[in-house]
C-alpha cells in the first residue's frame, strides 16, 4: 500500500547551500526552471537578505506532481552542499533517510564535530565538486558538476529539458557559456553513473 | 494555442498583471523587496508610449500618481512597508478625490526601517487606515504569483469602477519566490472617466476636484457618499475555503502565511485530523458574513488564525464571529518565519487541547 502511495504523489524538497559565488542560487533556479519545463509544479525560494561573495547563501526549491502550497520546508529530503558552514547548519534538518550530496573539497568530516550522530539515519554522498569543475576546465562551475550528479540519482528531466532551461538562465549575452556548463553537467552525472555501475559490479 | 508559462517572482507577476491590467504611468522610489516591480515597468512602459519616472522620493511618486489619475490614465506604483508610510498623506488625498489608481505594498519588517525579510505588520494600516480621515483602500492580498498576476490586472479595473484606490497587498515571501505562472490573456474592462477626468474643459464647462469641504453639512454628505461606496465593494469580496463538515478546528491566515497554513492543513488533513482553512483574499472589505456563515455551519469550535505580525487580523475575525467559537490569535512577528512542520504542531496542540485562552 505504501509502495503506490509513493507512486502516487512525487514530491523532490532540495535545499541548495554554500558560499555566495558558488552559483547556489543560479542552480536552484536551474533546476526550478528545468522541472517546470518538465511538467512539475515548481517553487523556488531564494534566502534573501544582505548576502555578498564569501557569505553563506541557500535557496529552497520543491518539485511536485501536485500543488504546491508551501514554498518553504524545514525537513528537507535533499540536500547539496556546497561548503561546511552550510553542512553544519542543514544536515541537522535533513530528513531522517534523507540523501545529502556534500563537496568533498571544502566539507572535511575531520573538522565535524559529533559527525557520527550528526549523520545518523542519513544518507551521505561525498563528491569532489571543486577537482571536478577543475578538471574540465570550469572551476566556476561546481554548481553545474552538483546538478548533474543529482539529476543521475533522481532522474529528474532528460538532458534537453536541461538544454532548454540553461539556454533561458544565460540569456543571450552568455549564451556562450553553455557549452561549458553543460560540460560540467555532464561530468558530475557521468562521474554519479561510474560509481554507479563500479557498486553494481561490486 | 496554449497560454505561455513562465518562472517568475511574485513580484514580477505583479508587473506583467499591471501591464495586462492596462497600466499606461508608473511613479516609484526604489526599496527592497520589490525592485523588480520598477525594473520591469521602466523597460515596458515606454515602447507601449506609457510613461516611467523614477521621483525622488516616495512623497513625489504618489503625488504624481495623483496628478496621472486627475487626467485619467491608468496609473500605480509600488513600495515596501517604510515606503508606504511616506506615501500615506497621498492616499488620503486619492481617497477624498475619488482618484482611481493601483498601489503595491509588498511588506517587510517593521517597525521603522525594521528588515528586509517578509512581514505581515501593515494589515492594519492597510484596511483600517490608509491616511488620515474615514478613507479606505480595496486590498486584495494574492498568495501565488499567479493570483498576484490576475488580480493586480483586475484592480486597475475596479479602481476605475469604484473610483478608489485599490492596494495589493503583498510580502517578501511571495515577492521573492519563483512559481510558474501562466500567461493568459484577463478580461479587463476598460471605464470611460470622460464623465470626471481633467482633460481640458474646450467645449465643456470646467471642473474642479478638490477635497476641502468648509461647509460642515457638505463634508458629512461626502463622507458618507464615500461610506456607500466602501459598502458597494463588498460585491468584490473573494476568499477561499475548504472545510466541507466535521471539522474542529478552522485555520484562517492570508497571503505567504496562508500557503505555509495550508501545506500544514493538507499535511493534517491527510493523516484524517479534523482541521479546515479559510483564507480572505479581499482584506477590505473583509469576507466577515462568509467566515460567520460557514463557522456557524459546520458547528466549527475552534478557530486560529496564524499571521506574521503581532496579532492584527485576529481583530478582524472576532467581529465577523461575534463570539461564535473560541477564536485563538498565533502571531509570529518578523523575521521568523514558522515551517510549515511549525504550525502543524501548533494545530494538533490546539486541537487537543480543552481550553485555551480566549482573545
């Protein structure tokens, strides 16, 4: 009974975190826009108030096959973190069974107090977000390498969906940077469908 | 052809319903948070041969909106809470020359120059007074970007028809959030004002709008000219309901508030708990007969009304139940602002409770 329950009613809440300038908000409203393109009823609420480059910054957005009522959660079911301030204020929130996808770059577990019973009944995904943006040439964009690495577990919307969405954020003066951040997309969900399939094997 | 759905914030939808609405002059100081609202107007407004103009205070926009509205354009600006105080002799004066216009409160926290994050604490300067004198505003309060697009369009037509000022009153939750809104062409009447409007008195006989009435007899008349009127907008009242019987708890909230109350409700209701909602979307006239009608209906014992402010219209909802019901007031001032897992836990309390305490 539960399991068609389930079926029934989709409901993504992701809460995005880190530093103003990690492209936190940009992301959200990525995958707002991507979700809406989609079929989802989408909301997407930034925080909002006197935030600048190096402050931290997060943004609310739920994907839903029903009405939204709430824009805001305080139990999130996802989350993606960009830096350790932010995992230190959201992992608490994070649902219990809840799936965080965490920079392993900035997020030292060493440098976590209490870390075992901070992450108790949670799932944690480390992902090297900085070496991958690196990598590709785009260290800018580590927001993009997160995205793609959720969109592989969730399964959210095919790739042109995305295309579509990217295409209207940058506008036409950016337009030029799509390649690059659909690059980056593609590295954190090709790197997700790697681990993916070396769990499998194993 | 299907309508075009676009991501947008609550307060941009506020814009493209203004432009829908068929605003032609836009007058406005900058404040967080709704800059949007300028930005978009000064890019839009001029192609379409309508004019932008930012003042140089809040003082001047309202009374440039005044003047636009003298000679009959369709007119609005915007502020946010501290904005709005400044404007409020202008409203007063709009009210007492029975000048059409639109204006947008999107509030913040007060009082003073209090914060930048969503309030609900001008409800009261909003519906009771918006100036000085009997004056009131219509004030619809939208809870999505898709009621802020329909009916900012709808109040440029009610203002012409009541020739009143008509207030959207909004927040910095809506404002700021993004949800899809859908396009669609309104239905927007256009009203002559050729009967009142300044336009130039060639081939007519001049006219005057003034709102100082020496002679005491004539002000009262005016007055009470203008109390029919706020009476005949009671025809504009829209709210919205859901409780179909059984129900032992009512829920009452508008605008953010309401969205966050009502994931809490639909959360509630879900796992079989008793619990209704009501949520006013015309704030004045207040919807008092259907709140009454359908507590003393459903044989509702217990309302609460949650708002994001010190407790403003819990005064409200007590006049219209006239003592039916023990009425409880949840008031969260800014900043913080409840989850929805907050205000779940608030209702099961009080729906397990016998007693708590009366307003």
């Amino acid at each position: 009974m539960s399991r068609i329950m389930k079926k029934k009613s989709m409901k993504y809440e992701i809460i995005f975190s880190g530093f103003g300038g990690q492209g936190v908000l940009f992301v959200g409203n990525l995958i707002a826009l991507a979700g809406m393109y989609q079929g989802f009823n989408v909301s997407f609420l930034p925080v909002y108030g006197p935030e600048m480059r190096g402050g931290t910054c997060h943004c609310t957005v739920l994907l839903s096959d029903k009405e939204i009522a709430s824009p805001l959660v305080y139990e999130p079911g996802y989350l993606v973190i960009f830096n350790l301030p932010s995992f230190l204020k959201f992992i608490p929130r994070l649902k219990r069974g809840g799936l965080a996808l965490v920079n392993k770059d900035l997020v030292k577990v060493e440098e976590i107090e209490h870390y075992e019973t901070l992450c108790a009944n949670k799932k944690i995904l480390w992902l090297p977000l900085n070496t991958w943006a690196e990598a590709i040439g785009m260290p800018l964009a580590l927001n993009l390498c997160a995205l793609g690495a959720l969109n592989k577990l969730l399964g959210l919307f095919p790739e042109e969906i995305l295309i579509k969405a990217l295409r209207e954020m940058l506008g036409k003066e950016k337009l030029p940077l799509l390649e690059a951040n659909l690059k980056a997309y593609r590295k954190g969900f090709e790197e997700v469908e790697a681990y993916e399939s070396s769990l499998t094997k194993s | 052809m299907r309508n075009k759905r676009v991501l947008v914030k609550g307060v941009e939808a506020v814009a493209l319903g203004a432009l829908e609405g068929g605003c032609e002059c836009y007058f406005g100081y900058p404040i967080t948070p709704q800059n949007e609202i300028p930005e978009i107007m000064s890019v839009e407004l001029p192609p379409r041969g309508g004019v932008f103009l930012q003042a140089e205070s809040e003082t001047s926009a309202i009374n440039m909106v005044l003047g636009a509205s003298a000679v009959g354009t369709r007119v609005m600006t915007s502020s946010s809470s501290p904005g709005i105080s400044l404007m409020s002799e202008g409203f007063s004066y709009l009210i007492a020359l029975e000048l059409p216009c639109v204006i947008v409160n999107v509030m913040r926290g007060g009082p003073g120059l209090g914060g930048i994050e969503a309030s609900q604490g001008d409800y009261f300067q909003a519906v009771k007074a918006p100036g000085h004198g009997d004056g009131k505003f219509l004030v619809f309060a939208p809870y999505s970007c898709q009621e802020a697009y329909e009916l900012t369009a709808k109040a440029f037509e009610l203002a012409d028809k009541y020739r009143n000022p008509v207030m959207i009153l909004s927040d910095a939750i809506l404002g700021q959030m993004k949800e899809p809104l859908e396009l669609k062409p309104l239905k927007i009447k256009k009203i002559s004002k050729e009967g009142w409007a300044l336009t130039g008195a060639k081939n007519r006989p001049a006219r005057v709008i003034r709102s100082l009435f020496l002679d005491s007899a004539e002000l009262a008349k005016r007055n009470l000219t203008l109390l029919r009127k706020y009476q005949k907008m009671e025809r504009e009242i829209r709210f919205e309901k859901m409780a179909e019987g059984g129900e032992k708890v009512l829920v009452v909230a508008f605008g953010s508030m309401a969205r966050i109350c009502k994931e809490a409700v639909l959360n509630l209701r879900a796992k079989g708990y008793e619990v209704g909602f009501f949520r006013p979307i015309t704030l004045f006239p207040y919807p008092k007969k259907a709140l009454a009608e359908l507590v003393s209906s459903q044989k509702i014992k217990k309302i609460i009304v949650f708002e994001l402010n010190c407790g403003q219209m819990v005064e409200d909802v007590a006049l219209s139940l006239k003592g039916m019901g023990k009425l409880i007031s949840k008031s969260y001032p800014p900043s913080v602002i409840p989850f929805p897992e907050d205000l779940e836990r608030e209702i099961k309390k009080c729906l397990n409770s016998s007693d708590f305490p009366r307003v």
